[in-house]
C-alpha cells in the first residue's frame, strides 16, 4: 500500500516538480496551492503525511494549518518546509506537534531522507498499536509477537535486559511509539512479574510535591502531611518504577 503524501506550497515550479518526482518513488501525491485548499482537502481525505510550507498566500499560513491539523489528528506526520534561517518558525511548529522540518532550498535527496524517516515511524507506531491491541486480546502478561525487523530487534534487547536483577534503562521514541509498552513488556519478562509495576506520570506531580510523592513522608513532616505516606518507590519496591 503506499504512502498518502499531501504537499502544501504556493511555488509553482517547486510544487510539480516535487509532486512528479514523489511520484516516481512510490508516492501517492496530491498538491495544493494555498491554505484554504489544504484545509478542504485533508477534512475528507485520510494522508500519511504532509508536507507543508510555513509561508503561504491568503488567510492562513502553514502554522495555523498545523494547528488546526493537531486539534483534530495526531497521526498524520507533519513536515515543514521553511525559509533558510527562519529558525523561529521551525521552533514553534516542533512545539506544535511538527514530526521534523527542512529548510529551503533542499536537495531532493535530502527531503527523500527526511519522508522515508517518518514513513518508518509511521509504521512502527502501526506495529505498536497492533500490539497494543494483541495485548489486550491476549492479557498484560502475554507475550507480544511482531515480524516486524526493528520490533524484533527491541524484543531482543528487552529480553536482554529483563534478565537482569537491577538495571536502569532509558527508553527513546517519538511519540505513540509505544513506550510504557516496552516498560511494561520487560516487567513482564522479568523475575519482578509478581510485584508491582508503579507507573509515575511525571508531568502531572508538582515540583514542591515530587519528594513527598516518590519517597513519601512522615505525619507533621509538613503542614498538610496528617498521616505517614507510602512513596511510589516503596510501593513499587522489589517490583518496577516507570517515570514517564
């Protein structure tokens, strides 16, 4: 099946030459001129991704298009196209939710680089929510299987690491790629199956509140401490913590 490609510039010549050459690596692309056409298209259209100028003529420009875009759909992968050195459009649209962003002028070999990156995170978190899925058919202590090769490359370190008595592991991903599923497939493979496995949502804890709710505290420790408190860690202990 391929990948539903949605390119965004008003630049002519850019935007069919862009437009054919996509094509010719297996591509399905459609292009537009302006905002408004974006809008109208990706409403009754499902597109992998887009690829989307920051500057464009009419009432909305491709930052707002990426706002209104990440309201609604956090799948589709967004990359923009910006204008050399236009450092702070780039900034703000990664906080918005940007999967990444290429200056212009580029070469063709360069944004070819750049899509075939994300058409791989796009199929690792496809991979992840078809686990996701299995998992919950099978039960949170069975075992997951994929035949895709960087998820049995993962698999195989997560075996490697759950066989271990005490480590420390970092997990990195881009987002809905499946990281408190990797947390919890090595709790599951490890000898700490039967104890529990504390996940701690770090956002969501104050920074005045952090010490008392990972290590706990004693009555009178503070002035609204009435009671002793367990931590999460001591909740968690002989089992595993997971900070997200």
């Amino acid at each position: 099946m391929k990948t539903r490609l949605l390119i965004v510039e008003d630049e002519e010549t850019l935007r069919l030459s862009l437009a054919e050459l996509l094509s010719k690596k297996g591509f399905e692309v459609q292009a537009v001129d302006s905002g408004e056409k974006a809008i109208k298209l990706w409403t009754h259209d499902n597109f992998d991704i887009i690829l989307l100028d920051v500057r464009l003529p009419g009432g909305i420009n491709g930052i707002e298009i990426l706002e209104k875009i990440r309201q609604v759909d956090q799948a589709v992968l967004v990359i923009m196209m910006t204008a050399f050195g236009d450092v702070e459009a780039a900034v703000r649209a990664m906080k918005l939710g940007a999967y990444d962003y290429i200056n212009k002028p580029f070469m063709i070999d360069e944004m070819i680089l750049v899509l075939r990156k994300a058409m791989e995170t796009r199929s690792l978190r496809d991979e992840v929510a078809y686990l996701r899925r299995q998992q919950q058919e099978r039960g949170g202590g069975q075992p997951l299987i994929s035949e895709h090769p960087k998820m049995k490359q993962v698999f195989e370190i997560v075996e490697r690491v759950a066989a271990t008595p005490r480590t420390s592991v970092l997990i990195q991903g881009e987002s809905g790629t499946g990281k408190e599923l990797i947390a919890q497939l090595i709790h599951n493979e490890s000898e700490r199956i039967k104890k529990p496995l504390v996940k701690i949502d770090c956002s969501t804890i104050s920074e005045t509140l952090m010490e008392s709710e990972l290590f706990g505290h004693k009555r009178g420790a503070f002035t609204d401490a009435k009671e002793d408190k367990k931590g999460l860690f001591e909740h968690a202990n002989g089992g595993t913590v997971f900070l997200d």
